[in-house]
C-alpha cells in the first residue's frame, strides 16, 4: 500500500496543473461559500503544508526517538500567513517543486525507519509509514476541494437541473 500511496503523492502535481488550467485569478480567488476555502487558498495551503506538516513530520521520526509532533492548525495558519493574498501560480510551483524534491527522498527510505514513530500531540502514536498514507488521504482531499469549488461555479447556470443535486 505504501507504493500506491507514493504514487498518489508523485500524481498531485499533475492533477492539480489539469484541475486549475483555465482558471482566471478571480475564479481562483472566490470562495464557494464563507467558510470553504478558494481555490487560491488551497494552493497556497499545499505549498505552506508540504515541509511543515508533512514532510518535517516524517523527517523527524526517522532521525528523532519518538519525538513530539505538533499539530498543524490549517484554519488559524491560513489566516497568519495570509492564504487569501498569495499568488496562486506561485504557490502551484513552490509546492511542485517541494513536491518533486520529496518523492524522491521518500523513495530512499528504508523499511525499518518507515516503521520509526512519533507522538503526535492530538492522536498519538504514528510511524512515519502512516504519516505517508495520511500525506496521500491530505492531497485527495484537497483535490477533492478543489473540484468542490468548481462544482459551486456550475451551480447557478444548471437552472431546474439543480433540483437532481444538493451543494454540500
């Protein structure tokens, strides 16, 4: 499972690039609703959370014993580093490029330190292994997310066909 789940990591970039093509900075600024996240935000998010959250996270496991791991308040960090005035571009190609850097060093990891583990301060105990796999689940439902926003956008021109839907 844990290569399938590196595959899912290698696949974000692309599947990110297809989901905003075409995209205009204002369709990437609107929010679907108050508290959903812009397509903007997102990105900027993906970028902000590869190193901190995710791959600091691993890292300290395989080099650390069982170190203490924070947890990643994405609500209250997209407020402080200001999610909603980063340059969406930007942001796509930091996270590509962290993102490219990333497989590749997770590809180089062993068996045993896949099985090192830390303390997370909300749910516990956690391998560096299972931190990969949620890594995967954080990328899908980001995707997921952004899909979301697009689905909001189609929304008001479906006339009598919204009544086949429910906007979540």
């Amino acid at each position: 499972m844990l290569e399938a789940a590196l595959e899912m990591l290698a696949a974000t970039p692309e599947k990110l690039r297809r989901e905003v093509a075409g995209m205009s900075a204002s369709e990437m600024r609107r929010r679907p609703a108050p508290d959903k996240w812009s397509v903007q935000e997102v990105l900027a998010h993906l970028d902000d959370v590869e190193e901190l959250g995710m791959r600091a996270r691993v890292a300290a496991m395989i080099e650390g014993n069982e170190p203490s791991l924070a947890p990643f308040d994405q609500e209250r960090r997209a407020v402080e580093q200001r999610y909603d005035r980063r340059n969406p571009q930007k942001s796509f190609e930091s996270f590509v490029r962290q993102r490219r850097v990333n497989i590749k060093w997770l590809r180089t990891l062993k068996p045993r330190e896949l099985k090192r583990k830390g303390i997370h301060q909300t749910v516990g105990e956690v391998t560096a292994a299972e931190m990969i796999h949620e890594w995967a689940f954080h990328d899908l439902g980001h995707l997921r997310q952004i899909m979301e926003v697009k689905r909001y956008a189609l929304w008001p021109h479906m006339g009598n066909m919204q009544k086949f839907y429910k906007l979540s």
